[in-house]
C-alpha cells in the first residue's frame, strides 16, 4: 500500500455515520484520496475495524501490539477495498 497517515492524537474529526469523535483516522493517497474514521460506536463485530476496536477498549498496558498492527492493516485494506482498490497477491505494493 502507498504511503499513508493515521491519526490518534488532538481533536479527532466526527465519525461521518454517528458524529461521536473518531478513534482513529486514516488518509490512503489512492485515487482522489480515502479518508476512513474507526468509530467504537459504530464499528463493531467480527469485521477488521471491529477487532480494531476491540483492542482499543483495552488498557494500554494489555493491548497485544503484534495484533494491533495486524488489525490496524486489516482495516486500512478493508477501508480501501470497500472503495473499489485492492492489492493484488504477488504483486509490489506501490
């Protein structure tokens, strides 16, 4: 995936669906940009923002990092594939 940014600091944007602060958010630079908002109201199940959630309802001293980081790029994916972008398998990222 090309670069990107997420944010967990300052005020955070409202999350689009409900308007509660976002827990966190990310800009994909594909296309025209993609902008994602992680909500714990809003993003909950067995989805990949969902087990994003889940962990950041733990304490931060019991917050496995090496799923946080699976589960934080399992959710910038799904974001971007929700919009029409996919990494193809055996292919270099841009």
């Amino acid at each position: 995936m090309a670069d990107f940014q997420v944010n967990r600091t300052g005020d955070m944007p409202p999350c689009p669906r409900c308007g509660e602060p976002a827990a966190l958010t990310a800009h994909l630079p594909l296309g025209d940009g993609i902008e994602l908002f992680l909500c714990l109201r809003c993003d909950t199940g067995n989805t990949p923002a969902g087990r994003l959630v889940a962990i950041l309802g733990l304490p931060e001293d019991q917050r496995p990092q090496d799923l946080f980081l699976d589960f934080a790029v399992a959710w910038l994916r799904d974001g971007a594939a929700a919009r029409g972008w996919v990494q193809i398998p055996g292919q270099r990222e841009p």
